[in-house]
C-alpha cells in the first residue's frame, strides 16, 4: 500500500507530519477548554490565540478578523446566511458564478426558496468570470457577490481584485471562497477589496475539522451556531483547539514554502498535461493553462469514456484520481462545473482530475503516463460511442 | 463506490465484450447525456439465445451489469431471458450500491429491448415493452435514500 | 503539572488513551475523503460508517438516523433550526426550559428575533422541569418542545421519558441536548419518546470536533450547513473522518463502562458534598441529591464570597474548577441556571462546579476537602459582607 | 482569566485588607447582585491619605485592583488622589484583560467616593461626584469587545 500514488490533493490532503506532531500534545495532555478560567484552559487558549494571529498574518489579517469554524463549507454557509440580516433595507440580490462549490452554490438555492434573487455568473470556455459579467449583472438591490478565487475542478484562478473592486465601488459586500487557493497562492487581504473569505485547513495540509472565516472590521454578520461566548459570541461550540492549531502551523509552513513548491509542482502539472495529449488522442484539457491555473490541478476530459471507469482502473493499479469534485462523486449529473465552460454532458462525464500535492513526484507522473493511456484504450474498445 | 468483487471481476474483465455483425437483436438503453449507453447484440438459434455481446459507455457498475447480463443471458430461451430482472442482474454481481441500481435496470431493459427487436423483425407478438424507453433520470429517480 | 487535578470534565475531557491510539493512524496514513472513489476513500468511509453504527448501537437508533456534526453545538442549533420549515403551517411556538445550555437558548432568541414566540419553562428548586407546566404550555401552534437530558452545570437529570410522552401525544416535534448525558446515563432511543438528540464527543472522552444529531426517522429536517453530499446531502463539508471516528470508540468505551464508573465516581461525588457541608459553613448545593444528579456532578454555593476568586486559588493549586458552565466564564452575569433554581445573583455569582470524570480518585477529593475551605475563610476575611 | 503576574500577586497577597474602625472617608461602590462590592477605608492627617483598608466582594480583578489603590493613595494628598484613574490602577497592575477593566473603574470610583466622603463629613468643597454612583453594568457597558 506505500507506493499507491495519490493524486486528489483537491479533495482533501495528508496531515503532514510536522502538523501531526505539533498537535499531538492537545489531545491528551493541553486538552483544556480554551473558555475556562484555569491552567488548562489558559494553556489552550495562548495556543488557539497563537493560531489565529499565524493564519491572520499569512493572509494579510488582524487576528480579530479571523473567526474559527469547523469547515471550509461552515464558513462558506456562515458567509452568504450571516450578512443578509444587515442588509435587508437594501434588498435580497445576490451574485455568484455558476462555477462556485456546492457549498455556496446549495445555500444559494435555499435562499432562492426563502426569496433570494441569485443571479449565476457565466464562465468563458477556460473557466474565467469576466468583470463587465458582474458589473452588468449589479442591481440596485444587490448585496452580496460571491466568488471562489480558484476553481476546484478546473483549477481556474478568477481576478478577485477586479471583481472586488468593483463590489467595492457599488458598496456591495464582497465574499471569496479561497479554500482551493490558501495556501497556495499570495492572499493579502491588507489589499484585496475582499469582505469575507472562507479558509479550510485539509486543503493544506492541515487536519479536518477547521475552517477560518475572515470578516473584515466593520463587516457586521449574524451568528450561524449559537451557543457560548467563542468567537467573540459569533460562533459558538467548544473550540477545536488541536484542530485550528493544526490549522495555524499548516498555513505557516505552507505560505513559507508556497514559491518552491508551485515552481515543483507546476512543473510536474505540465509534464503531466503534456505527456496526456502526446499520448491520449481526441482529449481536451479543462480550464486554463499556465499561471492562471492553480499549480497543482490537471482536469481532462476524455473522449468516448466515462470518468468513473477511469477511476476504478487507476486505483486497481493504486493511484487515487477525481472525476470532478470529491464531493459530488455521489452525484449522478455531470459536473456543473465542466458544463458551465460549455462542455456537453457526454464529453464531461468522460473527465479525469488528477490533482497533485507534496509528495507527488516525477515518477508518479511517469506512472500516470504508462498506464492511463493504456486504460483509455481498454475503455474506449468497449464503448459503443467510439469508431476506433 | 463500494462494488462487490464480483462487480470489479466483470469490470476489470467484462465477458463478452464487442459487437455481433449480423445480430438476430440489438437493444440500446441509455444516452450519452446520462453517462450510460448499453448496447446489446444477440444471436438466436431456436428460440434460444446462441450469444450475446455488449458495447458499453458508462460507470464501472454499468459495464459490469452489461457483462453479467450477457453471461446470464447466454443459453436461455426467449421466454427465460424475459424474466431476468434488474434485480437477477444485480444479485448475480453480489448487490450493488443502492445510487448504482439504475445500472441493472438499464442492462435489462437493454435486453428485453434486443429480444423485442428480434421479434419485431421476425413478426412475432411483442409485449408491450415500450415503456423501457425511459431515460436515465426516471432511472435514477427510483434510486432510494 | 502532573500532579494537577482536573475537575472541569463538564467543560471537556482529555481524549482517552484508547481513543487517541484508535485515531492516530487516520491524519496521515487514511486521511482519505471518505466520499472519494478511490481506496484512500473507501477505507476511511468504512471506518465513519462504522463509527455511525456503533454510536446508533449505543443509544438504540439506527445507522441512518445519525447525522454527524462538528459539536453538540452545532447539534443544538440544527435540531432547533432544521425542523421549522417543515412545521411552517402548524405554528411559531416553541417551548424550552429556563436551564437550557446557550447553545438552545441563543438560537431560540435568535429566533424570537425573526418572530417565532418561545415559552421558557421554569424549573423548581432543585432544577427540574414539572411536565404538568409542559402540557400546560402547549398550545395549538406549539411546533417544538426542546429540554436537555442533564443539566450542565448543576446535574439535574430531567425526566424526558414523560415529557417525550406529553409530545408524542401532542403532535409535537421533541428535541433533547444530551450533550452531558451520552456515555453517562443509559439513553434508549427504541423507547424513549424523542425525535431528536444531540451529542458531544468532547464530553465522553472523545475528541473534539465531532458531534451527532440523532434524527428520527420520519422526522424532516433541513439542512443548516449545505454543501457537497455528506450526510445524505443534509449536513455538507468534508468529514472530520478522524474525530468522528474516535468518538465512536469513545462512545463504546463510555457505554461499556457506565455502570462501574458511575458506582465509583457518584462515590466520589457524594465524599466531595458530604465533606464541603462538613467543613464550610453556610454552603448550599445547587441541583438534586441522588440518582436524579449525574454521577459526575457537584454545584455548590458559597456565601459572601465570589467564584472567580475561588478559582484563581484552586487553579494556583493546580486544581481546575469552574464556576458556571465554562462557556459563560467570559460572561458576567451569573449563571441562568442559578437564577432559575432560585438563587440571589449574590449567591449565585459564589458558585462552584467541581466535574469528577475518570481520572479523579478519592485523593483527588480529600485534596479539594484539604484546601477549600482554607480559601473559603480566606476569601470571606477579605469580604464586606461576611461578618464572620 | 490572562491576569498579569502583578494581577495575580496581589489577589493572592492582597496588601491593606481590613476595615478601619474610625476611618476618615469609607467609599463603597458595587452591589453584591453585580458580583463585586468594594468597601474603601481612609485615614486622613493634614490633607495626606496615611492609612488605607478595602474590603472587596469580587473577582480576582476586584481584589487586585482593590488592594492596588491602597497602596497608591497612601501617602498621596487628596488632590494627588482624586487624580488616580481607573487607567493608573490597572497600569500599575501590569494591565488587565479588557472585560475586567470595569473593576478598575470600580476602585478607582470607591477611592473618588471615600474621598468625598471625607470632605463632606468636614464640610469641604466637593466636586461633582455623585456620578460616581453608576451601577455596574455601567461599568460593564464600557468594556470593548
Ligand atoms: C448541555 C450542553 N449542551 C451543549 C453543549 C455544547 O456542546 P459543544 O461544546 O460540543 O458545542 C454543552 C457543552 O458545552 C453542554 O453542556
Ligand atoms: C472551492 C471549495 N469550497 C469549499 C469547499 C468545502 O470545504 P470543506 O471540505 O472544508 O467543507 C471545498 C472542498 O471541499 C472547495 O474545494
């Protein structure tokens, strides 16, 4: 089972070991909750304290401006439900793209029952929300646009600044969904013209069980779960101490090793789409290419075959791959997503993503290279769809 | 997905995999746009099914339904083969995951449409199995949970 | 700092020796998305899944009528917030009681904000919730009646079989915090009259960051936290699979253990009561004697002297109390659930929780016996009410 | 509670507790139902604070801040006094968590009080200190966060 060869880095990551060890000593001996007015509690909390001043630096925050969840889609559920309230003299229009998770894109739709207005962005064939889209879809009861930073299917970083910006000229609060991007690429909100932005520490390396909301100053939001007085009475429930320590150490060592570890894994990216195409005829690559692509995301779609068949081969052969988001793997549709940038339902069923992570190397995508073109001939002989 | 071995054995190594040239049936259930399309050949000789070959585009229970349904069908009579329920396919293959099942409704819809293409060509009485041309999300719809 | 004594098990608990080996292997070797197809998926959703069976094992529901969440918090708010929807037509009126934990009694306010009427019960001297004041409060808009198993802070085991009963027989939705009670008191959802139940896995030893709800069958309840499709598409966000997975093994281990360990720490409880009347005067217990307190549980009064300063010398001592529940601490109001039973604000800000859990022994007691009422006498010497 | 060391010395070593029988001013403020009361003693000689005593119902903070005052005002005239603010008591104790700083209001209050009630005992000019008489949640209210 060691030389499987993981390749849904986007779906959810490893803790890594040096996470692991920094967290260990809370489960058992800090355990204390960080509320309490005693040693255990006291100790937990300079750590949690910690943690929340680590994640506010490396993202261009104030520690109070970061608030702790237990997800990235708690804090994308917090995000679009908490500012409404404040904003209902104004309206109830609300902006996203069609691309966005099911984490805002499953809110919406509740609200859309409740008497929200959302209106859905379109994406161009590569995967970008273009900036007139918003600009013309802005009304005078908008209030609030959402939009992710990158996309997790197809790996397409959208221009939050121009976007923000504009949200910023129409006073329309503005939230961004960076959970595929933390830790990943430069956030720094001291400059972005960004409300809200939602963080999730499994992304990165990080444990499962914490998320970080930023709110910026002045931004007034409604608690989602209530409860005790954490997070300054906004969200309550005994904080997940080891978690969002996890969380802090994770983003740290993450942002500080960001610039090599995009240069590495970029490269294996484009090593990877390129040995595809030389190797797999009748493909078609998914989102953009180079900079404009998060450094780690290869999303095809093959020709004549479905994506599942794809996946069940590769992990006989112990290489773990997504055919769309982890999360809709239950789903029988095909990835809004991939018809959103105008695929037609036969072709994005038919799509692969390999995401890549740290420990991917040169020869994990030779291994992909040997046997995936292989499967896809096996797959496409069987297919009724295919005049090979 | 949780497949049985036995789904992963007629995934991995689907039985029966091709096309029948001069097939005496030929059922097709599916579309492209649900991501499962079945395609049925079979070869009659007596009243009974001498062969049957599939082509399939679709998930990994898909293709497996596609390959046990050829391998269940080989060797019966009309008759028999009529009465070979989704459920049948889906107990051959040790079960399926419930989101899955549409799977086998698919492989035998795929078949009794092949027997009902047999015998129209050959004037023979049909039963009323117009009604198999369902499209994927009805299918679906009838998955629980 | 090994020898200091923890007392504040009602706050949270370490995570359990058995519990922590149990979990450590999913961080970093099966950290898979256990909705992933792909072998990293599959053998984590084995294990979920079979933390889901053993927790539904425990307390008599099945499988699919547990729904995890990151807290008992979160437990809390959905259980409330989720069923309203489907009650639409029926009514706006909830019933609680005056000692619920923030968690229900925050969310409700919220509610009372958006126009939903709430009748608080009250509680008699001892804490416990009359059902003859229930039925009496039920009304034909009545859609939800939400009352904790045991109380937090002074222990009172309410009597929820019969009040489950009055509901049932009222056509109403009825909803259970047994966030103190699960792995303490027997909880037999064949039987017992309840739609929904909450759970903590940080109170059983368990980790934190993994909570359930246990849904009824046949009972409606929509999404708080939408998302990708965990949960049967009713609870999104990427599982915390690790902390989910050491609470069912804490659970279990809990639930094994119950009857020894109640026999040994009521023991405990009872020396701990019995000694502080003894030793101080004019002290009172807040919450029952006997069977109907958990085993776990000591409140106590105590006159002309404020419960702050009473921690801060305990804690000096290496001995961690609290006063209140620890989610209050930041508070300074005193605590609801005193004010309920009765209590002056005078008497109830000297209020003292100690929580027994499984590492406290009798040395453990005679030390509290030892010190406290030094501090006592020290504290009312400095106090312009005492006039000693 | 993050009380600073200076915080937790004197709550631990609380420094002038007591009463003074035949004190020259008593300030109280609080009441019990806010969870703290302080009760400051002062001897007066010659305008200048010789002596005082507190003795405090309250939180950590209440009892530190409480024995802090009496250690700045002794020795000080009653001008210098008057001027102690809540800042100076929490300053000199190393800083208090923010939803404690109320207790140093309620010193630096009892001292102002004491104080007054000196001088009207003697018939001195007063100073308008009768909103001193704040109730704490007052006091609470100016707490940020
Ligand atoms: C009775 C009760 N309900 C709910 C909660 C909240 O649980 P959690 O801390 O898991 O959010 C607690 C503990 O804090 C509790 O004691
Ligand atoms: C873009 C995006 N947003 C939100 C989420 C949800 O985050 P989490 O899994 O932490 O709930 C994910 C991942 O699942 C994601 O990729």
């Amino acid at each position: 089972m060691t030389d499987r060869i993981y390749l849904d880095h986007a779906a959810t990551t490893a803790v890594r070991k040096e996470v692991f060890d920094y967290m260990l000593p809370f489960f058992t001996e800090h355990f204390g909750n960080p509320m309490s007015v005693h040693s255990f509690g006291r100790e937990t909390k300079k750590y949690l304290e910690a943690a929340r001043e680590t994640i506010a630096n490396c993202i261009g925050a104030e520690p109070r401006e970061i608030m702790f969840t237990s997800s990235g889609t708690e804090a994308d559920n917090w995000a679009i439900k908490g500012v409404l309230k404040g904003q209902s003299k104004k309206g109830k229009h609300i902006i996203t793209s069609q691309i966005e998770h099911h984490a805002v894109l499953h809110t919406l739709e509740q609200l859309e029952q409740q008497g929200y207005e959302v209106t859905y962005l379109p994406v161009d064939r590569e995967g970008f929300v273009d900036p007139d889209e918003l600009k013309k879809a802005i009304r005078k009861d908008t209030i609030l646009v959402s939009i992710m930073h990158a996309n997790n299917e197809i790996g397409a970083i959208q221009p939050i600044d121009e976007l923000g910006l504009i949200c910023k000229e129409n006073g329309i609060i503005f939230h961004v969904d960076a959970v595929q991007s933390a830790g990943v690429l430069p956030i720094d909100l001291k400059h972005l013209p960004v409300d809200l932005l939602s963080l999730s520490a499994h992304k990165f390396y990080g444990p499962k069980g914490a998320g970080a909301l930023f709110v910026r100053k002045g931004t007034r939001i409604e608690s989602m779960i209530s409860g005790g007085g954490q997070e300054r009475g906004l969200r309550g429930g005994t904080h997940n101490h080891v978690a969002i320590i996890g969380m802090g150490k994770a983003l740290e060592l993450a942002v500080l090793e960001m610039e090599e570890n995009n240069k590495r894994i970029s490269k294996l990216r484009d090593q990877l789409i390129d040995g595809l195409f030389e190797r797999i005829p009748e493909i078609r690559l998914n989102g953009p290419r180079g900079d404009k692509r998060l450094p780690n995301n290869v999303n095809v779609s093959i020709k004549y075959i479905e994506g599942e068949g794809m996946l069940l081969h590769l992990d006989m052969l112990g290489i773990a791959a997504s055919s769309g988001s982890a999360c809709t793997s239950g789903s029988l549709d095909p990835s809004h997503v991939l018809l959103a940038i105008g695929l037609t339902h036969e072709i994005a069923h038919g799509s692969l993503r390999l995401s890549l992570g740290r420990e991917n190397t040169e020869a994990d995508v030779k291994k992909v290279l040997e046997v995936l073109p292989e499967i896809v001939k096996n797959l496409r002989s069987m297919s009724p769809l295919y005049e090979g | 997905m949780d497949y049985s071995d036995k789904v992963m054995d007629h995934f991995m190594h689907p039985r029966n995999v091709g096309e029948i040239k001069d097939a005496d049936g030929i059922g097709e259930m599916g579309n492209a746009k649900c991501g499962d399309i079945m395609k049925l050949y079979i070869t009659i000789e007596d009243g009974i099914i001498t062969d049957a070959k599939f082509k399939t585009f679709g998930c990994g229970a898909a293709i497996a339904t596609s390959s046990m349904v050829t391998e269940l069908v080989i060797g019966k009579t009309l008759d028999e083969a009529t009465k070979i329920s989704n459920k049948a396919v889906a107990d051959a293959l040790g079960g399926l995951p419930p989101v899955k099942m549409h799977c086998s409704l698919l492989a035998a819809d795929a078949l009794r449409r092949a027997i009902y293409d047999y015998k129209n060509k050959n004037g023979l009485p049909v039963d009323d199995c117009d009604e198999c041309e369902t499209c994927c999300h009805d299918h679906h719809d009838i998955v629980e949970e």
